[in-house]
C-alpha cells in the first residue's frame, strides 16, 4: 500500500524528522495550523483509530508520552497545547495512517469542529 506516512517512516520522503524512535516518528506538519504543530505517528501503519485495541496500550500511551515531551521541548508547555487524533472521514482524518496532532503556541480555539 503506498502510504505518505509510510513513506517518511522509510525515509523515501525528504522530512525534518524532530523526534525518533523505535515506535514513533515526530516532524512538523507541511500545512501548520498554529505556530507549533507536529504530528506524531507510529512507525506501523494503521489506517487509524479504529484499528487500535487493548494490544496498543504502550503505543498509544509512548506517543501521548513524547507528544508532552515535545512539547516542553517547543515551549508550549506552559502556555498549553492540544493533542488531536481526527479519526475517519467525518472526523476530518486526510490521511490514513494514525497520527496524534500536537499544536500550541497560540490561543487556540474553544471550539471543536
Ligand atoms: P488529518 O486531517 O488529521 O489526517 O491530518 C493530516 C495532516 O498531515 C495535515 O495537517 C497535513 O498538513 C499533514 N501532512 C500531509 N502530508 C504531510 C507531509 N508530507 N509532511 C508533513 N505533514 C503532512
């Protein structure tokens, strides 16, 4: 399956990669959406939510972990930041490989959608 995210996790798309490691990759958004907006995504591909059970607990819990990381790294700790998964179609979820949104570093909407 040809998959953009795939693709950066092989290194076939030139990308700043921010953060690595053996179960996640982290780069800036190509589109930012807020002065700090990274996206953390596992190096296996699932398509998205949907596709997450009881086995990737630690998965999903290290990307929470290394989104608050990085984070504090950008310097929106303080002034706070917001973690997004958009998940299928009507959650506004472009492409399909699960992906955690971290965007801060402006006054960010109360709204959700
Ligand atoms: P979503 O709507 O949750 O699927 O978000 C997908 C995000 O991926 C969007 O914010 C895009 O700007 C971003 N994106 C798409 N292609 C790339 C890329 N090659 N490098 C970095 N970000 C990308």
């Amino acid at each position: 399956m040809d998959c953009i995210f795939c693709n950066i996790v092989a290194g076939k798309i030139p990308n700043d990669i921010i953060y690595q490691d053996e179960e996640v990759i982290a780069f800036r958004d190509i589109n930012p959406q807020s002065p700090v907006h990274l996206l953390v995504i596992p190096r296996k591909h699932f398509t998205s939510l949907v596709q997450i059970t009881e086995r990737e607990k630690p998965l999903m819990g290290h990307m929470v972990t290394v989104a608050n990381q990085l984070a504090k790294d950008e310097g929106i700790s303080e002034t706070g930041y917001r973690l997004v998964i958009n998940c299928g179609q009507q959650g506004g979820q472009l492409v399909p490989h699960l992906h955690l949104h971290v965007m801060g570093g402006r006054q960010l909407s109360g709204q959700l959608g």
